[in-house]
C-alpha cells in the first residue's frame, strides 16, 4: 500500500518534471529571461543608461546642454554630468583630465594643460560620467533627514527644500556625482533629467550628443535599446566593488578608467 | 568668475594631477573641531566618573570640575556642525524626519540623552547647594536659583544619601552614554566605504582612545592653570593620578592607531599608493612628528619617567592635547585629501581673509571663538556654581597620597 | 520617592514637546515609500518638483517652426546628428542674438545666438589621435573629417569656406 502510493508520486514527480524542464530550458532563450540570470527581472519600471565610450569625441555637448538644461550655473566648475579623457603615453604613464567637467570640450592634445606630441600617446579615450542611480545608493543610505530619496523607477533625487547640506552623501558617493549647487547651496546632482524621461522626452545630454554616445532608456523593456545592449553586449559598470549597484552601463571601458 | 558662482569647496582645495571635477574638500576645520570637542567632552566625563563610580579619591578635587568643564565643553559641541551646514536653518529636520540608516541622525538622541545624564549628574551634586542659595539670594539671581532646585527643597539626610546613590548610576551610566557620544562619531567616518583612509571598523575606538586622552589631558590643563591662577594648591596626587589614567589610555590610543596603519600598510590595497604618498610625504609633519611623536610617544615619555613633576605633567598634557587636534586634522582633512580617482591630490587651504561670508564662516574667527567659549562658559559656571571650591590643601593632598604610596606621604 | 523624580518630570516633558513638535512640523506627505525606509524615505512632493522642472532643450521640431528651411538641410548633411541647440544655444546670455524674444513668444527658456569661433568647430574637429575615425549616419559609416587647427588657414573663421548647415563648402561666396 505504502511502497505503491510512494511510487505513483514518484511518477508523478517525474511526469511533471519531464515536461515541464524542457519547456522551462526554452524560457532561458527569451531575452527578458535572460535579463533575469544578469538582474533579477521584474515588470518593474526601472531607468539606466548606456554609455558607449567607443564613440565620444569629447566635445562635450553633453556638459554644455546639461549645465543649460538643469540650471547648474555654467561658469562654475561643479557638473551634473562631466567628460573625462584618458591619455596613455608610450612610456606607459597614463595622464588624466576633465578641465571644467569639459564643458568647453577637448580642443587639444594637452591632457593636464601640457602639450603632448600626438606621436609620445599609445592610446586614449574620452569617458562620460554622470551619476549612476544606483540600486543601493550609498548617498541615499546616509543621508540623516531623508532629503535624498530613490523614486519607484530607479531615479536618486534631492529634495532641496529639505537638505540641510551636511555632505554626508557627496563624501559617500564612490563617483562624486554630487556637489553643493551654487545657488541652491543645497546637494545637487544628475536626475537622468526626470522632468524630460517621465514626458517621454530623451534627456538633455543624449539628445545633445551627435554621436550616440548616450542612451537612456527601461532596462526592464526589451523593446528599449538600452535593454538591447545590455544584454547582447559586453558592458561594464565603473567601481562595482562598492557594491552600489550602478545603473550606468559602459562598453569599451579600459582598465585605466577610474 | 564671480564669487557667488564660486563652486562650495573652490574657496579652500588646492587640486593637483587628476581629481574629479566636482571633487572639494567638503568637510572642512568645523569637522576637525567637532569630534575634537565631543573628545574632550568624553574624556573629561570618563574622568570624573573615575571618583564618583570607582570611588578614586584622589580625584576629589578635580571631579566638579571635569564634570562641569564637560557640560560646558558639550554646550558647544553641535556649533562646528552649524557652522558646517550649508542650511543650519533646515537642521531641525535632524528630529523631525530622522532616517535612522545614517550615523549622523544619531545625533540628536545620543547628543540629548547623554545631556539629560550629565545635567542630572551636575543637579545632584550641587544639590545642597543651590538649595543654600535659593534660600538665601533675593531677586533675580534668586529666581535662577530657584528654578534650578525644580521646586525640592529636601536636603535631609535621608535625601543626601539618595543622593550619593543617583550620582553614582548617573556616573556609571554616563560612561557608556560618553562612549557611544563619541563611538558614534567614529562610526560616521568609519563607514565611509569611499574613503580608504577612514574605512576600517577600529575608527570608532580609535576615536574613543583619543577622546579620553584629550579629554583628561584637557582636565589636567585646565586644573592645573585654573589652581594656579586662583593662587590655590595644586594637589600633586591628583596630578599624579590623572597621569596615570592618561598613560593607560595613550598607550591603547597608540596601539589602535598603530595597528590600523600597520593593516593599511600590510594589505596594500589599491588606495595604498597614494595613501602612502600622503602619510609619508605630504602629512608626514603633520602626521608623523606632531601626531606621533610630539604628541603620542614624547608624552608617554615624559609621564614614565619616575619623579613626576607638575611641570612635566603640565608639559606632556598640553602636547597630548596638540596631538590629538592633529590627529583629527590628519583623519578628517588627510582623508579627503586623497582624489576618489587615486591619481590627484586635494590640499586644504583655510581661508584667512574674511573677504566674504564663506570665507568668514570657514576662516579661523569662528573657530577661535568656539575653541574659546566653552572656557568662558567655564567660568560663568564657576560664578554660579561651586566648580573649584573644593580645593585639597596641603593636609588633604599629603593624606591621599598616603593613600597611595607611603614613600609620597613621607616626602610632605 | 520624592526629588530624585524631578530630572525624570524634565526629560518627560522635553520628550513630550518635541513629539509635537514634530507632529505639528513634519509635512503630511513624508512617508517611507512602499516601506522603504532605507532608499525612499522623503517629502513625496519633491518626486513632482523634479517632475515639473522647465524642459528648455525642445530640439529641431521647435526651431523648425520657421526655420524649416536650415533644418531640412541639416538633415540631409552631415550634420544631421547635430541639434540646433548644440551650436545656438548660448552658455553666456550676454549673446543671445535671436531677433524675436523666444521666451516670452513661445516660452524657450534657452539664449539663441550664433557662435561662429573656431572653437567651438574645434570641439569635434581637431584632430586628436584618439577621437574615433569614423562615425555613423542614415549614410552608412563615414569618415570623421578632422583637422590640425594651428596648420588648417589659422586665424581664418571656419564658416569663411564651410557651410554649417551642409557639412560642406560654402557655394556662394561672401
């Protein structure tokens, strides 16, 4: 009686593994499948953005339509999202510099103000950074009053009515994407531009960038081109060891990005 | 560029080879200060605990006094902060909506409740004699005096003892209550996962050694000119064994300290090329000599040798006290002082000049003020309050010490 | 037990105001988003003032309005992943040039002007080894056109001989 009960729910068991494995191992081939070995997925609206580091120029459009756009005083040198150029010499020094976030963009081979002869560099390219609206943001965590918050699709804002300018999160940012806003004098950083994305608009930067460098889009929305590349490309995020989670994605970074 | 437009921090960093564009030095003097005072806060509490809990009776004379030094000195504590935020107005929000996964919304709690300890210490312990004065004093002196009784008249015997009792849970509760003030403190740059020359989880007592080591030196100090100005006797035996605690904590300060650089140095992780560039060449003054020696190794020197004298006390205490204002500047300024990028440098440079209201804010008035204030609170205090009537004499001092060496009784 | 109590009444009361305190004083929306304490614990409303921050870069459509002319050029061209504002819009009020006031005509926040130094043709046209060769439009691939600006006629404004608006030469000459 009991060895036969325990046999039918063996078959059972396999019965319905049996058909069910196959059809699950399909489920894998699905790209928002996929996703979810990478992410774990969900219907959730959530932003990110794609940075294809192959095709800056540094002309920093991107700076300039930002600075216009968000109302972050141009002349002075605190940016919600800046160009930084990565120059590597033949005799392996590698010289770094971003001179006012490159909002007047690169017009010289001068990395640091000196002149470099174009024959001394290896290689160089130009990296774009903006904030990474992490899925743990470490400035969020210790902010003290609750002035800076993550909205429900993966955006960090400031509540600049309710910040008390402590610093805590710029000092707690890995990337320092945030600053004290000139005139505000309350933390300021980079929104992925949510008056624009939440109207269906690209933001300020990726519609200023000539060479599509800059894409923002749903991670979770495989018709989305940022949900295309990364997850058939090869993408990294910057400094993951903080263990922010960030939602910046980079193809064609180089170990002497920073 | 105008000076409106100056980005907060372009005033005083200095950046060198690659730093991030929006990298300052954010956290500024007033953040040296701040746990710099908490510190001195801490220490002088933990020392008149020393009397009423550990029943060190030696300590007598100086255990009013350090009791109500740290009040005064706890007074001041938030004012760097205030002076530090962009919006002090807004900081009230610290209660209103506090978000508890930030060591800095702590603030309020630990700073409040180990207030109510040290306000009720201080109400107990001169119980009697506010009672004596409301009795006595007419007008408005009187009416001060008799808010501060809270309307309890009761100096019976039975009372007294109470009393005694209270003080010495007050006293015993307010150890910890003064740890965690400055434990915490730690913990804000501990947990700073961006910094490397903060982020290690000894932080807090690295912190809480220091605290108790400025905090005694600071009594010593201040006893000691506060005697001597007032023409009184300095009691040797509390000299002596104020020393001895400062001893015992210099030497866990210096191995806390010694055994965190000595992991930074060992696991040489990828922040260690420039952390070392930083301790070993541009803070090797600050760090190495005054920090070090001048202020950890030559006072721990100085207070071994046998036959202390009141000048080298006096001495040893004032160096601690240099040292450990250095080591704040060395955690706080040399943290920020490394680029995020690992490639620049940032280097602090205070403005002097109050050519504007930041650079008023950020110069040295404001924090010579506060450096000086909690003296002078001190000193009213003292015109309220009997902080330094009880002074040993001569027979006092001999009879303590007797109590503690019998070679020491024989030399009076 | 009679005064030992008395320090307790001070803190109670103490402890008691600032309860409503901050009941009169915390706004009605501040809440723990989905009970989120850790990442969304903030004043509601500040979602929406981000949402209804002034968008001031309204791309081609806009200028298109009158200059359907400039743009259907510039479509064609290459130029064509270039917009307006990049170039017209300017960081310094003080050029703003455009004839007809914008903002208050059609609410375009942005200073329109003409910037014809040769810095700012710089910003992509130097040439710099490591600036990508190529780069992509509706054309296929095609070959970023870069110069030596200190050896390509110095001194000499770009749209003496370029037409912006084409990527090409100008036809008729000034």
């Amino acid at each position: 009686m009991n060895l036969s009960r325990r046999k039918l729910l063996k078959m059972g068991l396999l019965a319905v593994c049996g058909t069910v494995i196959p059809l699950s191992a399909l489920e894998i081939f699905k790209p928002e499948a996929a996703a979810s070995l990478i992410h774990p997925y969900s219907e959730k609206k959530r932003w990110a953005f794609v940075v294809d580091t192959t095709k800056c120029v540094g002309c920093g459009m991107c700076v300039k339509a930002c600075k216009l756009e968000n109302e972050v005083p141009f002349d002075t040198d605190v940016q919600r999202t800046w160009v930084e150029r990565y120059v590597q010499l033949k005799n392996g020094e590698v010289i770094i510099d971003s001179p006012h976030g490159a909002r007047y963009g690169f017009t010289k081979n001068d990395p640091q103000g000196h002149d470099v002869d174009e024959a001394e560099v290896a290689k160089g390219l130009f990296v774009p950074k903006l904030c990474n609206h992490c899925e743990k943001p470490s400035c969020v965590q210790v902010c003290p009053v609750g002035a800076t918050y993550k909205t429900d699709d993966g955006v960090v804002l400031v509540d600049r009515k309710w910040c008390i300018g402590c610093g805590y999160c710029i000092t707690n940012c890995p990337y320092f994407a945030r600053f004290f806003h000139p005139i505000t004098n309350t933390a300021d950083k980079c929104t992925f531009c949510y008056h624009r994305i939440t109207k269906g608009l690209n933001t300020a930067c990726s519609d200023a960038c000539a060479f599509g460098v800059r894409k923002i889009g749903l991670i979770n929305d495989p018709s989305s081109e940022v949900f295309k590349i990364i997850n058939t490309e090869r993408v990294m995020v910057l400094k993951p060891e903080y263990g922010n989670e960030p939602h910046v994605f980079y193809i064609g970074l180089d170990d002497i990005v920073r | 560029m105008e000076a409106a437009e100056l980005a907060h921090g372009a005033l005083w960093t200095i950046r060198e080879g690659f730093t991030y564009p929006n990298e300052y030095i954010y956290w500024t003097i007033h953040i040296v200060v701040y746990p710099y005072i908490t510190g001195l806060v801490a220490g002088a509490f933990v020392l008149s605990s020393m009397y009423h809990v550990f029943g060190k009776e030696e300590l007598k004379p100086v255990a009013r006094f350090s009791l109500v030094f740290s009040f005064a000195l706890l007074l001041m504590a938030p004012s760097p902060l205030m002076l530090h935020l962009t919006q002090p107005l807004n900081s009230v929000e610290l209660m209103l909506t506090p978000h508890f996964y930030s060591a800095i919304a702590a603030f309020t709690i630990v700073y409040l409740s180990y207030m109510a300890v040290v306000l009720a210490e201080i109400w107990f312990v001169f119980r009697p004699f506010i009672i004596e004065q409301a009795k006595e004093k007419k007008g408005l002196l009187g009416l001060i005096y008799n808010a501060m009784t809270l309307g309890s008249f009761d100096v019976s015997e039975k009372a007294r003892h109470t009393d005694e009792k209270i003080i010495k849970i007050l006293a015993a509760v307010g150890i910890p209550a003064a740890a965690l003030l400055h434990g915490y403190v730690g913990f804000i740059f501990g947990s700073v996962k961006t910094v490397p020359l903060w982020k290690t989880p000894l932080m807090p007592f690295i912190f809480l050694m220091s605290a108790i080591i400025s905090g005694v030196a600071g009594c010593i100090v201040t006893y000691i000119l506060g005697m001597a100005l007032k023409r009184n006797f300095i009691c040797g035996a509390s000299i002596r064994s104020m020393c001895k605690v400062l001893v015992w904590f210099l030497v866990a300060a210096i191995v806390l300290e010694g055994v965190d650089l000595i992991f930074h140095g060992y696991t040489a992780e990828e922040s260690w090329g420039i952390m070392s560039e930083l301790l070993f060449q541009r803070f090797a003054f600050k760090m190495i000599v005054v920090q070090w020696l001048l202020g950890m190794i030559l006072p721990l020197f100085l207070l071994l040798l046998p036959r202390l004298t009141m000048f080298r006390a006096f001495t040893s205490a004032t160096l601690v006290l240099i040292g450990v204002f250095m080591m704040r500047w060395d955690v706080v300024i040399g943290g920020q002082s490394m680029s995020r990028s690992f490639a620049g440098f940032l280097t602090y440079k205070m403005p002097i000049i109050p050519n504007s209201i930041e650079a008023f804010r950020e110069g040295p008035f404001p924090i010579g003020f506060l450096m000086i204030m909690p003296f002078i609170l001190l000193f009213i205090f003292n015109r309220v309050l009997p902080v330094f009537t009880e002074v040993f004499n001569e027979d006092d001092c001999g009879f303590t010490e007797g109590l503690l060496t019998k070679k020491d009784h024989a030399k009076h | 037990m009679s005064h030992a109590w008395r320090p307790v009444f001070v803190v109670l009361a103490v402890v008691v105001t600032m309860l409503v305190v901050r009941v009169i004083f915390v706004p009605s929306d501040f809440a723990a988003k989905n009970g989120d304490y850790k990442y969304q614990w903030h004043r509601l409303a500040s979602e929406q003032f981000w949402k209804d921050f002034s968008v001031k870069h309204k791309g081609r459509e806009f200028c298109q309005q009158c200059h359907s002319e400039l743009v259907d050029k510039i479509k064609d061209s290459g130029h064509q992943n270039v917009q307006c504002e990049n170039c017209h819009a300017m960081s310094d009020p003080a050029k703003k040039s455009h004839p007809i006031n914008l903002k208050e005509d059609f609410g375009y926040l942005l200073d329109i002007g003409v910037d014809r130094s040769r810095e700012l043709c710089k910003r992509c046209h130097a040439e710099l080894s490591y600036r990508p060769p190529t780069y992509t439009t509706t054309k296929g691939t095609v070959k970023f056109k870069m110069i030596d600006p200190t050896k390509h006629n110095p001194g000499v404004e770009c749209v003496m001989c370029h037409d912006v608006h084409t990527a090409g030469f100008k036809t008729t000459g000034k």
